[in-house]
C-alpha cells in the first residue's frame, strides 16, 4: 500500500508535546463516540491531566493530520516500540482515529502508511488489535498488508457488552538490530 500523501488535504506529521490540547480533544472524541474500538475508557482518560498526554505523545510516536486552515486534529496514529531487548523488533499502531467528517479523503491510509514507512526504519513487524465488528478499519488494515494471526475473544467488555477482536501483524522488512 503506498499513497502520495502531498494529494492529500490533511497535511501529516509528528505531534509534540505542544499538539497535547488538541491531541487529547481528538482521543477523548474517539473514546466518547467509538467506546468498543479502544482499550482504554473514556473516563480514565478525562480524568488525566494534560501533562501525562504531553508525556504520551513525547514517549512514543504519534502522527497527526490537521487542515491548514483548521487548527483542529481531524486523525490520529500511534506507534509503539517496547523497551524490553526481546521485543524490540516488533511495534504496536495504536490509538487509531478519523474524525467522521475526514473520513473517505484518504487520510486514514495515509496515517496507517505513515506508521508502517517510519516502523520499516525501526522494528521488522507492526502488530494491531482491531474489534471484529469495525469492518472498516479490518478492511483498511487488510489493505496494508495486515494478517490475521489470532482472535481474542471478550476481549473488550463496554456497558455490559462483550468484543472480540482481531490480532493482526504486517512484515515491514527491517533486520533487527541490538541497541
């Protein structure tokens, strides 16, 4: 999957600190309207302040796309390399999400290539969880090479509803390296 992301109209680039306002504005949007695509609630994560999303940003990687002239956020990917040696060739996208009104311009493969050109530098596999019933981003995920390696079943628990989801990893081609 490739994409010239200069056709796109949502600029994308590493967030910093400085982005913390509008990158927890869009996370806690995502939370409140999609609660079953993440792991993480929307109450715990109003309940933090704004420097542990500064810290969050800063402490992993996380790429965001906004229109020139909107300072909003309209998506958001994250990435994730663990610390421990043994994992170290492996990252994690995570924290995926489109505002609904950027949806269909393209920007969440462009977010999703944008990961898996800068993983290639660093990891030689990304991996994903994704709900079973998100049929969009399964399809999205497919498209960039995703494979489905497993199922975890009630994996999520949402007002009183269970989901599965969905375990996939994308070969980016790197040789692992010892830092």
């Amino acid at each position: 999957m490739s994409m010239d992301a200069s056709r796109l109209p949502f600029p994308i680039r590493r967030l910093a600190g400085s982005d913390a306002d509008q990158y927890r504005a869009l996370r806690l949007e995502g939370l409140r309207s999609h609660p079953e695509a993440f792991g993480a609630s929307l109450e715990d994560e109003e309940a933090r302040p704004l420097p542990w999303f500064v810290d969050r940003i800063e402490r992993n990687v996380v790429f965001g796309a906004g229109s020139p002239a909107a300072p909003a956020l309209m998506g958001v990917v994250g990435f994730l390399v663990p610390e421990t040696a043994k994992m170290r060739h492996k990252g994690v996208l995570w924290g995926m999400f489109v505002r609904p009104d950027a949806r269909g311009t393209g920007l969440a493969t462009a977010l999703v290539v944008r990961v898996l050109e800068h993983a290639a530098q660093v990891v030689e596999e990304v991996r994903l969880t994704v709900v079973t019933s998100n049929t969009a981003a399964v399809r999205l995920y497919t498209r960039a090479g995703f494979e489905q390696y497993g199922l975890e079943r009630r994996a999520l628990k949402v007002g009183g509803r269970y989901y599965d989801e969905l375990l996939m990893a994308v070969t980016v081609g790197r040789s692992a390296q010892v830092r």
